[in-house]
C-alpha cells in the first residue's frame, strides 16, 4: 500500500487543477472564498466528524490547529501578493518550497538522514529527479519573480515547506485510524482557517451581506467540495509517502492537467486560443523525473 504514495499525489494534482480551474471561473473574491474554504468544508465534515471515533494522540490535534493556521496565512499572504505582483509569484514559490520541505524532512527525520547518508547514489538519483521535476514546472509556468515579489512571499516560502511537513506529521499522529485521522483534520483546519480568515475579513472592514448570497454560497460549496476530495488524496498520500516533498514535486504538476485539458476543450468544441503545445523535451524531463522518483521510492 505505501509504495503507491504516487498514485494518490497525482489524483490529489488532478483535482487540484479543477479547484483551480473553477476558481478562475467564478472569479470570487479571495478572501471571501477562504471564509467558504473554511466555514463551509468544516459544516460538509461535521456528520462525518460526528460519526467517526476521535484520535487519541493529543498532538494530532495541535498538529491540525497548527495547519489550520497555516493554510490562512499562505492563502491571505497569496491573495495581497497576487495583486501587488501579478499571480506568476506563485509559479515561482511552490516548486522552489519542495527543495526546502525535502531538507527539512530530512532534519527532523534523522533515520532518513542516515539512510541517504549510507545509500548516497539514491540520494543523489533523488535530487536529481526532484531537481528535474521543479525545472521544469518553473519552465512550465514561465514563472517569474522580482527580488521584491520573492522578498514578500520569503516567508510563505518557509511557511510552505513548513505546511506539508505538518500535513504529514498530523497524519503520523493519527495513524491508528486514518479515515478518523482525514475526517479530523478536514473539520479542524477547516475551522481554524475560517475563524482566521473572518478576523481578517472583519478587520479589513468587508460587508458580510455577500457572504450569504446565495450565489456566492453555491458556488463557495462547490470549491468546499473540491476542497475535502483535495485533501482526502492528499492526506492519504501524506501519510503513505517517506518524504513530503515527494507528495507535492507529484502535485505541482497540476499546470500540465490545466493545460492539456482546456486544450482539449477547445479543440473538441472547436473554438481557438487555448496554451501553447508543450516543448517535447520539456515532457521528457517531467516524464522520467517523475518515474525515477516513483522508482526509487518504492
């Protein structure tokens, strides 16, 4: 079962690439959608949560608190950082923060540190491959960044990296029952991150009005929905996988998806435009990167 980390990392892209899909769609107001982020993902969860028996590692739950909180800082720092630079900023943060998280794994995994340590050439074969993953998701997304938009987004950067070493830490902790452990996290990050983000939205003085529109309601429930199914891939991928960088090199390469499927869109309904065709060898790096991290995480 845990050599198929990969599998649920590249659904976990799939629908990642629909929520953000979608949300260029509806073009909702950032920090309305994080109120329904939370809010909304925590009242879908909450029969769940009723129904299923509590983990009884306390630090589970301080693990979720604490990622709650992270998932409102990163959206809320995105969203201010998105209008002040343009929205490549976060091309080019995502892949550099999985070179981080793979450092910081290693740090505070010890035995993994020492493993590498005595297998160096698949330590090696491993950067390699993450290496060649990130480059060329940046070429991908033609991602580009000014010294001040990167001097922004530094600590999202380490906040990031930070995150999904938390995501895998919580489901560590809530091993003794992982459906419990999904459902769980889902309620309380959702909870956290909404409380955060209505201090927010409440600061900044917003009207509540357009928060219960119905509207806005429909479609902050279809991107709750997407949400949940999101983190379900994500959270069993996390928790299968030896090193959390490896779960998000696989998800970062939800662009491609994006790509390769409103192309297809256009091309079946027969309307122009769309993204330009992907270098060949650009596909062949992702390609065998990817296989070779799979390969050698086996």
């Amino acid at each position: 079962m845990a050599s198929y980390w990969w599998l649920t990392a590249l659904l976990t892209g799939f629908v990642n690439a629909g929520y953000i899909y979608v949300n260029q769609i509806y073009k909702m107001n950032g920090m309305l959608l994080m109120l329904y982020r939370g809010f909304v993902v925590a009242l879908i969860m909450l029969p769940a949560v009723l129904l299923s028996a509590p983990i009884t590692d306390w630090r589970f739950y301080l693990f979720c608190i604490l990622q709650g909180g992270i998932i409102a800082f990163n959206d809320y720092r995105f969203f201010r950082a998105t209008k002040a630079f343009g929205a490549e900023v976060s091309g080019s943060i995502h892949p550099l923060s999985v070179s981080l998280m793979f450092v910081l794994w290693l740090l505070v995994t010890p035995s993994q540190l020492w493993y590498f340590a005595e297998h160096y050439w698949r330590f090696a074969a491993v950067v390699l491959c993450l290496g060649g993953i990130i480059a060329a998701v940046l070429r991908l997304r033609n991602a580009k960044a000014s010294r001040r938009a990167l001097g922004y987004l530094l600590p999202v950067l380490v906040v990031l990296a930070c995150g999904d070493i938390v995501n895998k830490k919580a489901m560590q902790y809530g091993a003794e029952n992982l459906f419990s452990a999904v459902v769980y996290y889902s309620f309380i990050t959702g909870i956290v991150c909404g409380l955060c983000s209505l201090a927010v939205y409440l600061h900044r003085r917003r009207p509540l009005a357009p928060v219960f529109e119905k509207r806005n309601l429909l479609r902050g429930s279809v991107v709750a929905v997407m949400v949940i199914v999101l983190m379900i891939f994500k959270n069993v991928s996390m928790y299968l996988t030896p090193n959390p960088a490896y779960v998000s090199a696989i998800i970062l390469l939800y662009p491609l998806w994006i790509m390769g499927g409103d192309n297809i869109y256009l091309k079946l309904t027969g309307r122009k435009g769309g993204y330009a065709t992907v270098s060949p060898n650009l596909l062949i790096l992702l390609v065998c990167s990817v296989i070779g991290l799979i390969l050698l995480n086996r």
